[in-house]
C-alpha cells in the first residue's frame, strides 16, 4: 500500500510516545485492538443521515446492522430503554440533549468548572453558558465534596429547567436520588454526565443514575475503553412533557426529540465507522474480563491515594471512589503548570486542574489530575501504583533537576517496557 510517510511517521512516534510514557491523564485509555482497527474501515466512506431503517440515503443495509447493535449492546450494558450512539463527542451528545428540552435563555443548574465541572455545563465560554442562563453549585471548602444544600438554594430560587450533576475532576459517588428530589422540587429535569466513570456504572461498581436521572451522556472513550465519541441514554422513555403532537396527532416521545436533537438538529452524516467500533467496544464491556478490569481500576485508584496520602500529598475529598484523582500542591509550593510540564519531560503525563477554591488562573493553577485507567490497561497493578507515585514525588520534590529528571526518564522507560502496547502493530 502507497501510504504518505510523513504522516506515518509522525503517527510512528506517537505510538512510541504511548508505549513509553506512564499515562495518568484520567480521560484517557487503550483501545482493544479490534476497536482501533474498525475505526479504519471502509464505513467512513458511507452517508446514512437518520436511523437504522429510516435513513435519508440507498446503501445502508450494513450500516443499519453495526448500528442497530451498538444500541443493542450499550442498552444493555446499563440495562436502559433508549440509546442514541450517534454523537460525535460528549460535547455533542449534551450539545444535543439540551437541544432537545431547552429553549435558548431557559436556566440549567450545573457544577461549577473551577470546581470540577465541565465545559458543556454552562461554562461562559462554551455553548452552554452562551445559549442557556447558566447558574452552578460548587463543593465545600471544608469536605471537596459537592454542596448539595447549595445546590437546593439555587434550584428554590432560579427554578431551573435543567440540572446537571457529573463532572471532569471530582472523585466522589453521586447522590442521584437527592438529586432528583431536589429537581422535582424546583420542576427541573436532570441529567447526569457520567463520561467519566461510566465504565465502573456499567459494571455495577458504582452507583446507577438510571433510576433517578431522566437523562444520560456519555463519552465512550475513557472509562468505556472505546473510541472516541458520545452517546445519549435514557432509563426510561417518555411522553414529552411539551403537549408536541406528532401528525397523527400523538403525544411525542422523549427519544424521538432527541434523535432529531442529535440528527439533524445538532450533527449530520454519523461516523459510521466510529459506530462500528463502539458496537465492538459495548460487546467487550459485557464480558468478564471487562469486569475484572474495572475492579482493578478501582484498586489501582485505592493504592494510588493512598500512596500519595502517604507522602503527604493533598487529595481533594481525601481520597477517591472512582478512577481519578485530584490533588492540591500548594502544600508542596509547586503549582500544577510547573509539575504537568516538568513531568511531561519526564514521560509521565497528566494534566495540571484548577482545585476548589484555587487562587491561581486556571492556566496555572494549584493542582494536578491523576487518573488510573489508561495504566490498569497496560497491565499495572497496585504496586505499580506506589512505584509511579514514588518517580512523580522525586521529579516534584527536586523539581529543577535535571539528574533526577534524566534518572527517572529512564526509570519510566523501563517500567513501561514490562507492559507492552500493541506489540502486533510492530
Ligand atoms: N477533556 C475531558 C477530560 O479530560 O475530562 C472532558 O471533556
């Protein structure tokens, strides 16, 4: 096959990059092989604008078919009614449902991103905040845990359409059922943005949403272990609240708003080859070893904190339920900036997080994010874990040096090379 070498190159080093680095950067994961290769078939060459069986364009027998099962496979992976595996992203799939129940101007309710939220949740900057009236809840200072009395006060009093509880940095179970008291409360819907943890919901290691939130997104690319992209789910579809009558002179259905809300009203042509490889992805999340997997995951996280505990590291909440989390240096004097880039250098990749109540900007900030599931792919087990907490905290601890940082690029290097990445791509 003729294939441009200057692209493959540079994808070449990019696999090198993945194979030797420790990756902690909590959204992040490998794909099974079968899922990468799929991304790369000849799907991507087809329009199918609709739905299996109501599609716009001639042709699309087979995509009809890896569809269908993708929806198939992820209703029953969290045991829900309704699946929409067509978003391109998590954006999309919230891009999408508030398409489908809001109006622009109408309030939402969301985390608050300096204190672990999401862009898609109202932030000033994205869609969200610019489209929708965007008020937040944020966590307590004493806790790091979220503020659910504050998040009833700003329900009483701004009577929101939406509220939102998930998040990109936080470490903690959810209260869904406080939650959705406090929506019937105010006359609000909720959805819960689990792209985060939804791989350790799916395996029941964590709690479900399903039973109080009317809505679900996700990503499908961390937790999940699939490729990059979004999907929308419901626990339970329902007779949309708005009195719209189809021409028959029906009541609507909730999932028949947000299937136009994802097409046509947010995207077009889906990514049909991406939605083969989810299809492959949802079948691998119901076999054991995809449980077996997400305990470790689990375990992995446990040791994690507790390493850092150990060295007298700050972990916002105190430590973690899930994959992830976030730990506040202003007690080392380093700022999250100085420590993601110097461990960059180092091969050991994170990303720096503002932490709760941060006095720096958020493109200093005072803390990094530390996430388990890329590496308990690789294989790491819980004394992996105390050893990568061991080569963070030298590089941290002597942050300038560089005898340290080549002492440990080498380390790293090593380390890694006992967990081998796609050994058939060589
Ligand atoms: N960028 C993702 C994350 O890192 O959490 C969220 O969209």
């Amino acid at each position: 096959m003729q294939k441009d070498k200057e692209v493959f190159d540079i994808i070449k080093k990019e696999l090198e990059r993945q194979r030797t680095g420790i990756e902690l950067i909590a959204s992040e994961n490998f794909t099974s092989l079968q899922v990468m290769q799929a991304m790369g078939n000849v799907m991507t060459n087809k329009y199918a604008e609709g739905y299996p069986g109501r599609r716009y364009y001639g042709g699309c027998e087979f995509v009809d078919e890896t569809e269908q099962l993708a929806i198939d496979r992820i209703k029953q992976v969290f045991k829900c009614d309704y699946a929409n595996v067509q978003p391109h992203s998590g954006a999309q799939a919230n891009a999408a449902l508030m398409l489908a129940i809001l109006k622009p101007g109408d309030k939402i309710l969301g985390l608050d991103l300096s204190m672990g939220g999401h862009l898609t949740h109202g932030s000033p900057v994205n869609f969200s905040g610019k489209l929708y009236d965007a008020h937040f809840y944020g966590v307590e200072k004493e806790t790091g845990l979220v503020n659910y009395k504050q998040m009833e006060e700003v329900a009483e009093k701004e009577k929101p359409k939406l509220i939102i509880c998930g998040a990109s940095a936080y470490s903690r179970e959810w209260d869904y059922k406080r939650i959705r008291t406090i929506a019937d409360g105010a006359g609000a819907f909720v959805m819960a943005d689990i792209a985060h943890p939804a791989g350790l919901i799916a395996t029941e290691l964590l709690d479900s949403p399903f039973e109080y939130c009317h809505f679900v997104t996700s990503t499908t690319h961390k937790t999940l272990r699939g490729p990059r992209g979004g999907i929308i789910l419901m626990g339970k579809d329902f007779e949309n609240p708005f009195g719209l009558k189809d021409m028959k002179g029906n009541a609507r259905m909730m999932s028949n708003l947000i299937d136009m809300a994802v097409f046509p009203g947010t995207q077009g042509g889906p990514l049909e080859h991406v939605i083969a490889a989810k299809a492959i992805a949802f079948g691998e999340i119901l076999t054991d070893d995809f449980t077996i997997y997400s305990k470790q995951v689990l375990q992995n996280a446990q040791a994690m904190a507790t390493a850092f505990v150990k060295k007298d590291y700050h972990i916002i909440s105190g430590g973690t339920d899930n994959h992830l989390m976030l730990i506040d240096l202003r007690n080392k004097n380093i700022s999250g900036k100085k420590a993601q880039e110097t461990l960059d250098k180092a091969h050991i990749t994170l990303n720096k997080n503002a932490v709760p109540y941060d006095d720096k900007s958020p493109f200093v900030t005072s803390g990094i994010r530390v996430g388990v599931p890329a590496i308990t792919t690789r294989g790491m087990k819980e004394n992996d874990m105390e050893t990568v907490v061991d080569l963070i905290d030298r590089i941290l601890m002597d942050i300038d040096s560089s005898t340290i940082l080549e002492k440990v690029q080498g380390e790293v290097k090593d380390l890694m090379g006992q967990y081998p990445l796609y050994p058939e791509l060589d």
